[in-house]
C-alpha cells in the first residue's frame, strides 16, 4: 500500500468576525471577491455591548453570526479590511474580529498548484514549506 503525502499549509491565518445576524453572507461574499477561497458561519448568542448601550441597546441582536476564513498570509490585511468595511465593524454594536496564527492545516491542494510552490521552493533554497 502507498503511504499517502500529507499537505501542510504554514502560511495561513485564521480570520473570525463576530457579526449581527443576518450580515454575514454579505461580508462572505466581501471577503471572497478579495480573494477568499471559502468561510464557515455559525450562529451565536451575544452578551455584553448591547447591556452597556442601555435603551440604544435595543438595536443590537443578541442573535449574532460568526464567521471562520482560512487566509494565506499575504492576503490577511486585505481580506481584513475588506470584512471591516463591508461589515461596518465602525459602528458600535456591529461586530468584532480578530485574526489568528495558525501553525498548520491541511486539506486537498490541487497538484497544478502544488507544482507551482515546488517550483517556487526550489528558485528560493532558502524557503521551505513547514519551515
């Protein structure tokens, strides 16, 4: 039997956003036209700035989406920006998101782009994948 090759992607990020129900598919929708391959969303249950707004409170959903974008590092602050502004995260009450490292991930990587980043690594000695 064939041992299978795992590929491991070390340059990603995690993006998550916090949002008001029913914004997220738009702020999906944002971050793919900048180059997002995909997201996951999930409902949630928020406390916190709504109780602090007092009577402006009752404009902010305690019903909230949370939004998961595996980005390769370069691409983060664009994809960052792009989910602030189409989620109008300049407004209170409107979300929240943050960015995280991620050490490695894995999923299926076409063989035309894994020969791509082969070539690349070989131009640049310097520079290997997991490294």
């Amino acid at each position: 039997m064939a041992k299978q090759e795992i590929v491991v992607l070390t340059d990603v990020a995690l993006i998550t956003a916090i949002v008001q129900r029913g914004k997220a598919d738009a702020i999906v929708q944002a971050a793919q036209e900048a180059g997002a391959q995909g997201a996951s969303i999930h409902y949630s249950h928020g406390r916190g700035v709504r109780e602090r707004l007092g009577i402006l409170g009752l404009a902010v959903e305690a019903e909230k989406e949370v939004i998961n974008i595996i980005v390769s590092s370069d691409q983060t602050d664009r994809i960052f920006e792009k989910i602030y502004l189409t989620g109008d995260f300049d407004t209170p009450g409107m979300g929240f998101m943050w960015v995280t490292p991620v050490e490695k991930a894995a999923s299926f990587v076409p063989p035309d782009i894994l020969e791509k980043f082969a070539k690349k690594d070989r131009r640049n000695p310097n520079k290997r994948r997991g490294k």
